[in-house]
C-alpha cells in the first residue's frame, strides 16, 4: 500500500513533473529509431543481467587481452595484490584505456591478501615428513628445520589463540590435527589422517578466532600504494581477505580515511564469520560480500557451503549489498577449451540464488583459455536469465526463494513501485538517475529481470555500479545540461534515452522505459517521481511523435 501511495504523489506532483512549454505549432510523425552499434557488443554486452568478475595475471594483463575479456563480458577487473600492489598499475592503466574506448564505466577491485598462515621450513635432507594417524606432533615457535616430531609455526598469536579440541587443517585441508594440550609458546596436536607435510604449507583454523587484526603489515603497505601511488588511477573496490568481524571492515575504512571513494568488499573464508549475527554485523559495515569459498570449504564441511553461500546472498539482499560468488566456477578451464556440466551447474546455481556477481580466478589469471572463460560465463548467464524457470521467478519476485521487504524507506517505496509497473507494462528498461548509487542498488536487489540504466554525475559511483546486478551505469552531470530548471527534468529523460538506445537496452520505437529521479536533482537520498516513456522519445506514444511545424 505504501508504495502504491508514493506513485500517486509523485505522478500527481504537477510541480515535480512540470510540462514543456507548449508549442505553437504541431503535428504528428511515425517514430522511428536510430540503432547504433559501431563496435558490434551492444546485444551481448549490455542485456545480461549477473556480472561478471575476471582476474588478472600472467594470461591476461596485457592491453590486448583485457580488452578481448571486457568485450566477451568481462565488468569488473579483479587484481590480486598477494604478491604486491605496485606492478599492477600497468594493467590498471589498460583498464581504463578500454574503459575509454568505449565509453562505458569499468570497475577495479583490488583484493588485498590478509593474513596468510603457513608453517615454518623443512631442512633439504628432509623436505617433507609423512604423519600417520593417531601420531603426536607439535606446533612451536622454534626456528629450527622440521622433523617427524615437530615444525615451526611461525604465529605467537595463533599459538596463543588454540585451544584443546581446535582443529588445524594442513596444506588445503589435506592434512588435519586436533590440539591436545598448549604450552609457552607450543601446541601438541594428535594426527587425524595419514598425510604428508612440507615447507611453508598454509593452515586453517576453522575453530579459533584469532584475536588480531586481518590487515597485515603487507596490506597496510599495498593499501598505501594503491592510495598514493598509483598515480591517478583509482580502483573503485578493495576487498579485505579472512574477515572475521566488523572491526576487520572498520579498520580498513579507517586507514583508507577518505582519501578515496573506493568501496569495501569483504571476503567471507572463515566459519565464524557467517555466523547469522556475524554475517549480518559484517555486512552492514562494508559495501558489497564476496563468498569465497576455497578457504571457506576449507574451513567447514563442503556439504554446509552451498546452504551458507545462499543464507550470504539473502543477508546481502536484505541489506542491499551487491555479493559475488567466487571460486572454482570454471576452474577445469584453466586447461581446457570446455567446462564441465558440473561447473555450468554450479555457476547456474549461484544466478538462480540471486547473486550480482559470479567470479573467475585462475582461469583468467593464468589459464590457457581466459577470453574463452568469460564468453563461456557470459553464455551461461544469459541461458539461465532467458530460462522459464528463470523469467518466472523473476515475474513473481521470488529469485532465488527470497522476497525482500516492502517499502522499508521512501527509496525502496518508489524503486518497487517501478519495477512493478515495469513488469505490467512489459517495459525493456528501467531508467534510474541517482546520485550516490544507492536507488540503483536498490532496484537491483529485487531482481527485475531487466536491464536498469543508473545515470549519476559521479565517475566514482558510476564505476562502483558496474558489480550491481542488471545495472549498467552511464555518467551525465545535472549542472552540465543546458537547460532551465523547470526543463531540467526532461532535458536528463532525453540524455537516459539516448544512453538507452546507444546500449541497445531497447529495439523498437514503442519499447517502453520507466524512469524514477529524485527531484529536485542533487539531492541525496531523494526519490519521489516515476515517468514511463517510449523509447522513440518523449513527445512520442503508440509510435506517434509530435514534432513542432
């Protein structure tokens, strides 16, 4: 009921929705409708609605290839700073030549590495030691070489942390342990499964919260890089691995201080962390979720990571926070030309839960087929988004078996007024303007099931867009429009339309778009009109125009 009382004020407001002046002379025309695709990706490029995340590396850095990865799908670009920050302002800078070529916001998300935990070294006449089960072994500080009895464990502040009945897996999960007791500096543990282990082999801790912050010295370093020297170029997300609790994600905003516009993403690997409490503090303090589940299946039993990875996507939805799905969702195309149908399966999976986003690693980083991994998700979303199944939960507002709230503010009162009477008048395109990004957001955690044109006057925001869902972001500036206030409204519509056409967001001349704004402009938080148009133009209806003699 709310929302419906939203519509009527705001396409009753006379003032709001003022009229051009009247014209002297006119008459009609057939409209018609100019379709321009010069570089031949519009069709593709523009009408999916899951975003698509590739990672950077050794196979795909180069000018030549992050273009071929942005026109097979590609939305945003993922750059991976374990192995530091600094040689990656090369690729960032091809990234944002394609972004000019083609005249559509592209995304950088920077994912910082975290505290990675490895054990301390074997020696070159014993490079690894095979534990039986039942076996005793210890963990210490010690920095003498491994041997079958012991290693070093190189992190007072996990030694500390372990308790008798922790579990620490070993080397991916490969090899497990169980404390037995704890000392000054050591802990005993019990071999629980015949495995070997080798120098610097990573551990996880799926029972112990470590009580030390997930930014290490090396994060701090390449933050501070990418905040002052990364000369000009911004990244518009930066991910903090390992999150355990929102002090992690205030922390990170705190050392970021205001010196970028850049959002936070969390990356969701540790049990903890997805507690229902946990996950909802998490992800009301940060800007997006990732669900990152190597280390996440690591750390909990594989059969629970399908059910927590849809319980991630509902808290996200409920609070508005774009969520990627990432991990192994291609992962044999690292060397093959082909998935397997388990992965299409998997990746079908994460779009019928309501993800915005999902995300290849390795298999755009270091594959031997990384353009043939994103047009092959590329296919995938556009199969499953095109699918009956699909259309129909979208039609009913049910993707994924979740239905947010009604009209929780005024935004999300009019924004669902939209997509309603979108999915009425089988409209083709949803035209937002926002200025923060935030009615964007919004719309797109309800799954329209088409393709919503947020214009903002912010490059920032506008890039920051391109990981939401059905969003494709274009920047046009209020204040730049030559126009009287009492115009301004309509002069913005003609610009979103010509946006929309140019995108191919709509075909025909009698394609209709519902457009919401906030007016006046510039003011945030503010969303209280809603026009539905046709695509040929606003003096256009039915495929007449109205043209003055």
């Amino acid at each position: 009921m709310r929302a419906q009382l939203y519509v009527v004020a705001a396409l009753g407001s006379v003032h709001a929705l003022r009229a051009p002046p009247t014209r002297h002379r006119t008459a009609l025309r057939a409209a018609t409708l100019p379709l321009e695709d010069p570089r031949g990706i519009g069709d593709a490029r523009y009408r999916k609605g899951v975003k698509q995340v590739s990672t950077l590396g050794p196979a795909s850095a180069t000018r030549d290839m992050i273009e071929k990865l942005f026109v097979a799908g590609t939305d945003v670009f993922r750059l991976n700073l374990s192995h530091g920050a600094a040689d990656k302002l090369e690729a960032a800078r091809h990234i944002r030549e394609v972004e000019s070529k083609y005249g559509h916001p592209v995304a950088i998300l920077a994912d910082l590495q975290g505290p990675k935990h490895r054990v301390g070294m074997f020696s070159d006449e014993l490079p690894k030691v095979f534990l039986e089960k039942g076996q005793k072994y210890r963990f210490d500080l010690d920095e003498a070489p491994g041997t079958t009895e012991r290693v070093q464990l190189p992190h007072p502040e996990v030694l500390s942390a372990l308790k008798e009945g922790d579990a620490i897996l070993l080397d991916d999960g490969k090899l497990r342990v169980e404390v037995t007791g704890t000392g000054d500096g050591y802990v005993d543990t019990v071999v629980a499964n015949d495995a070997a282990l080798s120098s610097r082999k990573g551990f996880n801790l799926p029972d112990t919260v470590v009580p030390t912050s997930a930014m290490t010295p090396k994060d701090i370093e390449d933050l501070e890089f990418l905040m002052e020297g990364f000369e000009g170029v911004s990244v518009d997300w930066i991910a903090l691995s390992f999150v355990q609790r929102p002090e992690d994600m205030l922390e990170l905003k705190k050392r970021i201080n205001e010196r970028s516009n850049a959002k936070v993403l969390a990356k969701l690997e540790k049990p903890q962390a997805v507690e229902p409490a946990m996950l909802r503090a998490i992800t009301d303090v940060c800007d997006g979720i990732m669900v990152a589940r190597g280390d996440l299946g690591v750390e909990m039993p594989p059969e629970d990571v399908p059910i927590v990875q849809k319980e991630i996507i509902e808290e996200c939805r409920r609070q508005g926070k774009p969520v990627i799905v990432a991990t192994q969702m291609l992962e044999s195309m690292i060397d093959s030309p082909a998935p397997t149908r388990a992965e299409c399966s998997d990746v079908a999976t994460a779009i019928f839960d309501g993800c915005d986003a999902i995300m290849l690693s390795g298999e755009s980083a270091a594959g031997k087929y990384p353009e043939e991994s994103v047009r092959m998700q590329q296919r995938l979303v556009r199969r499953v988004e095109a699918s009956t199944r699909h259309r129909e939960l979208v039609r009913m507002g049910n993707i994924g078996g979740y239905e947010p709230p009604h009209g929780e503010t005024d935004t999300d009162a009019v924004v669902e007024a939209a997509a309603n009477l979108a999915r009425s008048l089988d409209a083709k395109c949803l035209l937002v303007f926002t200025r923060t990004g935030s009615s964007a957001r919004r719309l797109a955690r309800l799954k329209p099931g088409l393709p919503i044109l947020a214009v903002t006057p912010s490059v920032d925001v506008a890039r920051s867009l391109a990981l939401s869902a059905y969003v494709y972001p274009a920047v046009l500036d209020p204040t730049a429009v030559d126009a009287e206030r009492a115009n301004l409204f309509f002069k913005m519509l003609e610009a979103g339309l010509d946006v929309a056409r140019r995108k191919h967001l709509v075909r025909d001349p009698t394609d209709r778009i519902v457009c919401t704004a906030g007016l006046p402009f510039n003011v945030e938080g503010c969303a209280n009109a809603i026009r539905v148009v046709e695509a040929a133009g606003l003096d256009c209806w039915g495929g007449q125009c109205i043209w003055e003699g």
